[in-house]
C-alpha cells in the first residue's frame, strides 16, 4: 500500500479550525521560528479515512482471529469499556485539577476509580497495597526493583545481585540491570523447573531479589515455590513476581499467601484491557506490608469522610515514576472488567483458560515434543525440533498458520526451548476455534514429512510475503523521504 | 458475566481428550496450603449495571469547567476522525507486531508515525514511541551516559517539575549527578550552564517551551555543548512545533516530549505518548522498537520492527532499555491527527494557539493588579502575577465555571501569587473576556 505521504497532494486540506475571533497580535521574532514547515502529507479527510480503514484490514486482530500469543494473554477484550473509557467524564479530565482545589474535590469519580481498583487487585493478588501508576508490564518491574533498592537501602544495605531464572521474559534481567544491580541467571533443570542445587549456591545476603513467574513461562506451576521464597526470606532478599502469567491461577493461589513481596500485573494481559497493537498496557505494582511506605507518590487515600484524597506526603516514597496516578483509561477499562466477571467469573476464567491450553496439548503431544512433557498451566510450550530434523523450523509453521488465518503462537521463547512455540489459548476462545486452530498444526506437522517446502514458501496469501529483516536491519530505513 | 464460550457438553469432551475427571484435576499440582487465604470479590454484575456505575463516578468529576490549564498537557479539539479510525478493532485489539506479514497495517503505521515525529522535531531517526514525555526524557538522558560514558547532566529549571523528579527517581541507584541551572528572564540561564559544563558533563537538558511558558532558541546552548563533547536534549510540546523552531535547527541531538496534545484525551493522566528522535549517529542507543522498510521474497516494499539488537528480549540485561511494548494506539492518534492537519492545517493551528494566547496576554493585563509576565515571549502558556494567592484565587473561579490556570505555588516556593495560564484553539474570544471579567470580580471581592 502506498503511503499516506506517497498520497499528498500540494493544497489539499483535511480539516478546518476555527477562524481566528482575536485581534492579530505581532508574530514572534525570527530567531524562535522554524524556517522549514514539518512536511506532513496534504490530504483530504475522505483520503486519511480510507488510508487507515484499508491499513487497519491488514492486521490480525483479536476480534478478526485466532491470536494464541503465548504469555500475552489475547482474550477477548469486551466493548463496553470503550464506552465507559469515552465517556467524558472520565476523558476529558485534566489530570491536574487534583491541584486545583484542596484534595482533588473536582476528580472524585476517578480517585474512587483508582481507589477501588487498587483494593480489588490487592484482594486479587493478597498484596497488602498496590499502585496503578506504572505504564505498562516492564514499567511496573523496573518499579518493582526501585522498591526492591528503596527497602534495603531503609535498612541500611546496598546488596548487589537480583537472581533471575533463565527461562524469565527478557525484560526481568534488563529491569534489575537498568535499575542498577547485576544479574544472577539460574538454570533451569531437567524437570523444567529452577534448579534448585544453583540456586541456593546463587542464593546470599548480596541477593536482593528473586525475580519469578508463577506459573514460569514454560507454563508449569513450581511446586517448590513455597520453599523458594522461604529460602530467600532466610537471606534477607524479597521476593519479586512477574504477574504475566496471572491469568492461569485467579482465585486458585495468590501470589501475596505464596510470600511474594512485590509483584506487577499486566492489565492488558489478564484484565482483557486492549493490547493496542503494543500499547498502551499498565502494570500496577503490588507489596507487602514493609514495602507500603515505599509505594510512589502520590497515594490515593480514602477520607473518613468518605472522599478521595492525594497523598503527597511520604517521605520514603521513591518518587514519581509517572508524570500522574497511571494509564487512567486502561485502568479504567481493567476495573469495569473485573466488576463485570466478579468472584464466579474471575475463577472461571482461570479454569477455562487452563482447560483450553490443556486441551491443545493433549491434542497436539503426539505431534510436537511438549516441553519437559508435563501437564500444562494456561499455556502450552511445545517443541518444533522433530520438524527441524526436515527442515522445518517454528518460523515456517508460523508463517503457514499466517496463509490460514491463524495468529502464530510465539516463537523461540522460551529461550531454552529449541524451536519453541508457546501456545496462549485464553479462556474466550471457542472449542471449535481451538479444534481448527490444532487441526491446522497438526496439518503442518504432516507437511513437514511430506512437502517441507510448502512450509518454506509460506505465506502466500498475505499482502507481502516473507521480509528481508536482514536487509532491514543493514540499510536501516526508518522514515519516508 | 464472562465470556467463556465453553458449554458444559464441551467441556466434558475436553476434559475427557485431556483424560482428567474434573476441572478441580488440572489444579491439582497447587498445594493445598497454598490456597488462597481470601477472595473476597463481589459477584459479577451485568454490563448495563457496570456502565450505569461508571456514569455516576464519571459525572462526580468536573470536566464542565472552561479549560485553561496546560502545565504540558493541554485541551486541544480531537477531530471525530481520529476516534473512528483509532477506535478500529483491527488496530486497536492487535499486539505489537511480532510477525510482519499479518501487521502490516500496524508496521506501516508505526514508519509514518516515525516520519511524522522527524519532521516535526527537524532530526533523522525516531522510535515506535515510549511510555509518555517523562520516562521519554529519562530514556535521553541515559542514551546520552551511555555515549558519552559521562555521569554529570545538567538540567534546566524551566524544564516541567514533574520530568525532573521522575528522572530523579529513576537514577537514585545509579551514580549519575544531576545540577539544576536556574531560570534567568523567563529563559535558560546560559552563564549558568556554561559554569558548570565541563568535560564530565555527559549532557544539557532544556524545554521548549519552557514549565512557565516562555519560548527560547537553544542554538547557542547546543552549540557550547557539543564543543565539550556533550549532547543536547530538548523536551519539546509538539502542537509548538507548527511554528517554533525545531530541535533539529537548533542543533539538538535528542528531542522528546509528550505527545498528548496531538489527539489524545487528557483522560486524567493517561495513556499518553512519549517521542523521542534523534540524530542519525546516534541510532543504534535509541531505546524501544523501531519500524523499518524492507522488501520482500518478490522485492515488493514491506515494514518489519527492526535494529532489535538493541532491545531485551534479545540482549536481556545489556539492553539499552527494559521497554517491551510503546504506546502504539496513542501513536497511531497522533499519526492520524497530524495527517488530518496537515502541512498548512498543523501551523494554522499553532498560529491559533499562540494568537489567542496573546489575546489573553493582553486581556488579563488590563484586569486590575494583574501583571502578565513579559521578560521572554510565549507560546500558548504564560505566567501571569496576582495580587493575592493565586489557589484562592482558582478556587473562588471554580464556583464562575473556570479552570483558570494552574497555582506555580503549589511546585514552587515563592510562588504563591503565580498562575500559569494555557489557552488552546478551543477557547474562544469570549470566554477569555469573561475569564478576565470574573477574574476581576474575584480579586475586589
């Protein structure tokens, strides 16, 4: 498709402003002026309409296809809290009334918003506190560790290491690293779970933190949890968890009853807020106790009154980690879904989740290695390496899943899953989807003995076929000219 | 209600492919004395009942005010165009796009949408967008420690209070030192910076507009920086951009800012849109995703997310940032806001911003005891001086149906008579007469 730039016509207009109802005032002087015009396309609305209408038909979405991303959690993101979310009330609030009048009397409706949201994620989770300011997942982490430094160093440490399995999402080892401690990675045994030998060696009071997903990325429950987060309290370190994989055990175990300290959660991920082609997501961060009075500022409180309030005054806060209280809409979005589904259906939708990706796999272990071969959590991690002995990686059977409609579960992560594919089903996916979804791969199971080439040549069917990422990636082209 | 399409006939039949007896089978693993102590969540409510909640919380906020309050985040008109493209769940219910052949749509987008970004900051190269201005901020001032291998930067007081302590915040473990220059005229305090630039100064951090309002041409300070081997960055409101001089003729290398005011609500905060660009050399730091044009098997033109070597889920802990997603959906608004614009439409709309400012200027200067501040020119925000405390003041205007403009006092000391003022193309002749009016009113009373 052409770009809209490639559509500009010279003089042709979008939208109209108003005229100018003021006296014309001098310009300003030369020097603060720009001499060259930002050269934006000149088109007209009907082109900026139809541009992004036909762009937006080239995307797999969750409302047009199966998107068994594994770890992103693409279930069914309902409509009605995009009305909510336009309501204006809620939309066109300046986020700096608060300031205006005394303790925020003219944000009432979206301090309770905030309020009640951090009440029922801490109950969700049996965290004692929680903050909806952080932007997205990472944000959340790297909010977490700061939380993490801020405890110790109240305590007089400065410890050194944060502890990381190697089977982690690659933003937990970058988060520890960018917030300023080393990284400690431990290996994952034979079992799939953290090997236990190398962490208790990793394991002393330099350790800062343990940083897990629960159930891990491999999509199993570790059994020895309980004694994982033991053996770090023993040491002084917290323990930090990785809310990505939530949505497996809602109601079923809580991260706060386990002993974790610290956790994130990603709104878009388990409370079905819009992933937005990349964002924006939200991550609020939950702790315990002795980590409450760390929480950024400001805190929403609960008057006795009954009104809602803005905390400033907290002297061990780390700070603002976001110019206000957080991704406001998606946060939003995330409360009216969890009031929606409620107790019943927050459980439900864990059960029903795990019952689909248990589902997948059986249907598919005798066509993919599964990982490690046990029973699955929310999502299933299987193994491409009896297709690569044709020649056939995960990628190709990524790309002929494309051609069939399908979304491609992620690929080569797990990184230590040779040719992993990570299969999310989610709970709002119908049987039949499912049942086409693995009838297809098991299709290409075949095919790979059969006709390997027909998996290398795929897609055929899409707007472009495979891309040179290479050349990408050497002649770097990153705007129009 | 949820949305589980399962039915109980279905289930069987997968718990039976699955060969347990029960849901209850597949948590089995869980421990016992790992249950949850409590879950204590009210019962699901339908839709209709969910949204008759959220109307009643969304009424008890106040956003039948007339608007004059910005303080970098500013009530500009969003086209009805921008919400329906945006609002397309083709767009909006994807994920970042992982695999190229079925996001075009959104890669596509992502490249005009970093096109749009270089042109409007004057620089070579921006990514597919951060979290907002603040954490975009932040991400500069580290790209600049890491290719200075410098740990000093020195800092602007003119730039927003907020930015500042969250950059603050978000280094307090590593050892970088921070010095703030103060304010001198309303602009950048030159001698100031120049006192304490030096050979450890990794870089200089201005705003444009500046917190107070005032506009500046960073030329000089950009030049004087590089002399000493150390970058400039510039947080910069991008609706000024239709008019003032960009980050690229000034000689800045890294630009950033919030890109709210093209098409995004105000919505209490969030989600916004972070920019960042920079020049060419210094690419390979950026942090984030980054679109780029290929080919594909037939030579056909194709965009795929690209330079991924920088990024965490390929260097994990040697990335240069931890950032896994961008803010595509607000990027995508700002896309489709500058391009319904346009060329001539985006400096109209700067225009209008500013004329209208100094129609206000003007007007609130003839209101007894107020004094506009006029030591540097503005763009659509300024400060003004009040007679008396400037909350009492936008409290007592709350009640005539104003939000008249932000207290300084309440981010600076010493400030307590300051109000900083932003007028957008939204508001119209007479309703800056009456703010005026009933200004004048409030301070005899």
């Amino acid at each position: 498709m052409q770009l809209i730039f490639e559509k500009s016509r010279p003089g042709r207009k979008g939208f109209a402003l108003p005229e100018i109802d003021v006296p014309i005032a001098p310009g300003l002087a030369e020097k603060y002026c720009r001499k060259q015009a930002a050269a934006l396309p000149e088109v007209s609305e009907l082109d900026v309409v139809r541009h992004f209408s036909n762009l937006s038909r080239l995307n797999f979405s969750v409302d047009t296809n199966f998107y068994p991303l594994g770890s992103c959690t693409m279930k069914y993101n309902p409509k009605f809290t995009e009305k909510a979310c336009a309501l204006e009330g809620f939309s066109d609030l300046h986020p700096l009334l608060p300031q205006l009048l005394g303790g925020g009397m003219l944000a009432q409706g979206s301090l309770e918003v905030l309020y009640n949201t951090e009440r029922l994620l801490s109950e969700i989770t049996g965290m004692y506190a929680f903050t909806t300011q952080p932007l997205a997942g990472a944000h959340g982490e790297l909010t977490g560790v700061m939380l993490i430094a801020a405890y110790h160093k109240n305590n007089g440490e400065r410890r050194k290491h944060i502890i990381i399995p190697d089977s982690s999402h690659g933003t937990n080892p970058a988060s520890a690293a960018i917030a300023g401690y080393n990284v400690v990675v431990i290996p994952t045994d034979k079992d799939g779970f953290l090997d236990m030998n190398a962490y208790k060696k990793a394991l002393n009071r330099e350790t800062a933190a343990v940083m897990l997903t629960c159930p891990d990325t491999l999509g199993f429950f570790n059994p020895k949890i309980k004694e994982i987060s033991d053996l770090a309290h023993e040491v002084g370190a917290l323990m930090y968890y990785d809310g990505a994989n939530l949505n497996a055990i809602l109601g079923k175990c809580r991260p706060g009853d386990i002993g974790f300290d610290v956790i994130h959660l990603n709104l878009h991920k388990t409370f079905a807020t819009p992933h937005g082609g990349g964002g924006p997501g939200a991550g609020p961060v939950g702790v315990c106790e002795k980590l409450a009075d760390f929480l950024p500022i400001s805190r929403v409180i609960r008057r006795s009154d009954g009104t809602f309030a803005l905390d400033y005054h907290k002297h061990k806060s780390i700070g603002y980690i976001a110019p206000f209280y957080g991704n406001f809409g998606v946060i939003l979005k995330a409360y009216a879904y969890i009031l929606c589904l409620g107790r019943s259906g927050l459980i439900e939708a864990s059960e029903n989740a795990v019952l689909s990706a248990n589902y997948c796999l059986s249907r598919l272990k005798d066509y993919y290695v599964p990982a490690y071969g046990k029973r699955c959590m929310h999502e299933c991690v299987l193994s491409a390496a009896s297709q690569l002995e044709q020649g056939v990686h995960a990628l190709d059977i990524s790309k002929y899943l494309i051609d069939k409609g399908f979304h491609p579960p992620t690929i080569y992560f797990p990184l230590i899953v040779k040719e992993a594919m990570m299969i999310e089903p989610t709970e709002t996916e119908s049987k039949e989807t499912l049942d086409a979804f693995i009838e297809c791969l098991i299709e290409a199971a075949l095919l790979a003995k059969s006709n390997p080439e027909a998996l290398h040549l795929a897609p055929l069917y899409m707007p472009v076929k495979r891309l040179d990422e290479t050349k990408a990636a050497r002649e770097p082209n990153l705007r129009w000219q | 209600m949820n949305y589980i399409p399962h039915t109980e006939l279905e289930k069987k039949q997968m718990l039976k492919t699955i060969g347990v007896e029960s849901v209850d089978d597949l948590f089995k693993h869980i421990p016992a004395a790992l249950r949850p102590k409590s879950f204590n969540i009210p019962e699901g409510k339908s839709e209709f009942e969910v949204m008759e909640h959220l109307k009643i919380l969304s009424r008890k906020n106040a956003t039948n005010l007339t608007d004059f309050v910005g303080g970098g985040f500013y009530d500009h008109y969003i086209p009805a165009a921008v919400d329906a493209l945006a609002g397309r769940a083709e767009f909006y219910t994807a994920y970042t796009p992982y695999q190229p052949e079925c996001s075009q749509g959104w890669l596509q987008a992502i490249y005009e949408y970093q096109t749009v970004i270089c042109e409007l900051t004057g620089l070579d190269v921006s990514n597919a967008s951060l979290y907002d201005g603040g954490t975009a901020l932040y991400e500069a001032a580290m790209m600049a420690v890491r290719l200075s291998g410098r740990k000093k930067i020195i800092v602007d007081s003119g730039v927003s209070l907020i930015y500042r302590t969250m950059l603050y915040a978000y280094t307090s473990n590593l050892s970088i030192e921070f010095v703030e220059t103060p304010v001198a005229h309303g602009q950048a305090c030159r001698e100031d910076i120049y006192k304490h630039l030096d050979e450890k100064t990794a870089a200089v951090i201005v705003q444009n507009p500046n917190f107070f309002g005032a506009v500046d041409d960073f030329s000089d300070i950009a030049e004087r920086v590089h002399k000493c081997g150390a970058l400039a960055i510039a947080s910069v409101y991008p609706v000024s951009l239709g008019m003032l001089k960009s980050p690229g003729e000034m000689g800045i290398d890294i630009a950033t800012g919030e890109g709210q005011s093209l098409g995004i609500p105000l919505s209490f905060g969030g989600p916004y849109l972070g920019f960042i660009a920079v020049k060419k050399e210094h690419m390979r730091q950026l942090p984030g995703r980054i679109a780029g044009a290929t080919a594909d098997k037939d030579n056909k033109r194709g965009f795929v997310l690209t330079l991924q070597a920088r990024e965490q889920h390929i260097r994990r802990e040697r990335a240069t940032s931890n950032i896994c997603s961008n803010e595509a959906l607000c990027a995508l608004r700002a896309l489709i806001y500058t391009c319904l614009l346009g060329k001539s439409g985006f400096y109209e709309l700067a225009r209008l911003n500013y004329q209208k400012a100094e129609f206000a200027k003007a007007t609130l200067d003839k209101v007894t005891g107020v004094k506009v501040k006029r030591s540097a020119p503005t763009f659509n925000e300024f400060t003004v001086c009040l007679p008396k405390n400037a909350d009492e003041v936008v409290c007592s205007l709350i009640d005539k149906g104003f939000a008249c403009g932000f207290p300084l006092g309440r981010f600076y000391k010493g400030l307590d008579n300051y109000l900083l003022v932003a007028v957008t193309e939204k508001r119209t002749k007479e309703e800056i007469v009456q703010f005026a009016n009933s200004l004048e009113a409030a301070l005899c009373s």
